[in-house]
C-alpha cells in the first residue's frame, strides 16, 4: 500500500462546478496535510494546509480532513480553467513529507 | 517570500559525467530536500538534511550523494550519470517542524544522453 494514494485521473469538470480531489494516507501518526498545485512544467506550490479534522475554508478552496478514515480532500468551488493543473497531496512523515502521486485536473470552459 | 533557486532550469549531459545540481534557500530553514519526478511516478525523495553537513537517505538514494557545507545551500550530485537519471529534480526547503510546508524551487530538467 502507498502511503499516500490519489486517484490519477484525469478529473475533468465544467467550469463553474465543483472540483472534490481525494486523498487517502497509511500513518495514523500523521499530525499536517498539504495540497500543491503544480502547473505543467513548473514547481509544485503549497494552496493550503489542514492540521485538525474538520474543513478549513480559504477562498474558493476548502481543505477536509478525517483522521479517523485517514482521508483528506480538496474542494474547489467556481472551477475556472486556471485551476486546470495536478494537485499533490501530501503528509507529513517522521521526519520528511510524503506525497501521492497527484491528481491532474481539467476544468473545461 | 521565502525564495528557492536552482542553479539550472535544463542541463544536457552524457552518461559517465559526473552532475552537480545546486539549490540555494534565502530563509534560514533547517531542512531541505531534493526530488526527482517522473510522470506517473509523483515525487520520490532522493536525499534530505535537517542541519548543515547532516545528510539522511531518502527513497531512491543510489546513484546520488548530496553535501550541506552552509545552510543555505544543498548541492546533489550524480557520481556517474546513467540515462535512467533522466528527470525532473526538484529541491525544497522547510522548517524543523512536521507542521511546516516546503517550498520548491523551479527545478532542473535533466537529460542524460
């Protein structure tokens, strides 16, 4: 079992819609969690970060977290087709971070 | 903002050269990490530091070494490269706590003929 899993996709999503990214994660010692946006041919850049359960709200992005399913997702309201990008999910381990292996998203206009 | 450089965007060598790939952070963090990333593979993590000349091995250390003189800077280096070295390698720095995020630098395209 990876330590952190992703669905590949690609998801591909109207513009205007919702986009849910899933991430699922093996060590129940993980304490913070992270989404990355990487755009084509560029670096991986940090959109938000969750530490508690429950859902953390920032702009049209809402991080979820449940520790006890080891799951944690992305929500992003009013896709426009700037969000087309993969977005990495990742976890914090003993002493470095793990991440999966991302989720490429498309949002059609 | 916390700022990540690399020394190249794209490198072009032949097998059996010796690669030196350079990654300089301008933050004072402890931990920095470098990557490679191939498609459908994500992000592997080849060598990371938590302080200077501290090293630990990461995922897929074979046929890399890294050094950490200062802080600041943390250097990879493929002995001998082979073609199946051929990637993406990124660097990134963090903070000493699990709770902090690393930050990427550009990356270096690498091709090895």
């Amino acid at each position: 079992q990876k330590e952190v899993e992703q669905n590949s996709g690609p998801l591909s999503v109207p513009e205007g819609a919702i986009a849910s990214l899933n991430c699922t994660y093996s060590d129940r010692g993980s304490q913070s969690f992270f989404w990355y946006r990487q755009y084509s041919g560029k670096s991986p850049e940090l959109i938000m970060f969750i530490y508690s359960n429950g859902d953390k709200e920032d702009g049209r992005f809402t991080a979820q977290l449940n520790k006890a399913s080891q799951y944690v997702s992305l929500l992003i309201r009013d896709s426009q087709p700037s969000d087309s990008a993969t977005y990495l999910c990742a976890v914090n381990g003993k002493a470095d971070m793990r991440f999966g292996a991302g989720t490429r998203l498309t949002v059609k206009p | 903002d916390v700022k990540v450089t690399q020394s190249s965007r794209y490198l072009v060598k032949r097998t059996g050269e010796k690669v030196f790939l350079e990654c300089v952070q301008d933050m004072d963090h402890e931990n920095m990490f470098w990557y490679r990333q191939d498609p459908g593979l994500g992000l592997r993590l080849i060598y990371f530091s938590y302080d200077v000349k501290m090293k630990e091995k990461g995922d897929i250390p074979e046929g890399y070494s890294v050094s950490r003189e200062k802080k600041e800077r943390f250097s990879l280096i493929l002995e001998s490269a082979s073609t199946n070295q051929t990637s993406m390698y990124l660097c990134a720095s963090s903070m000493t706590s699990a709770y902090n995020e690393q930050f990427f630098g550009p990356g270096t395209r690498l091709t090895v003929l």
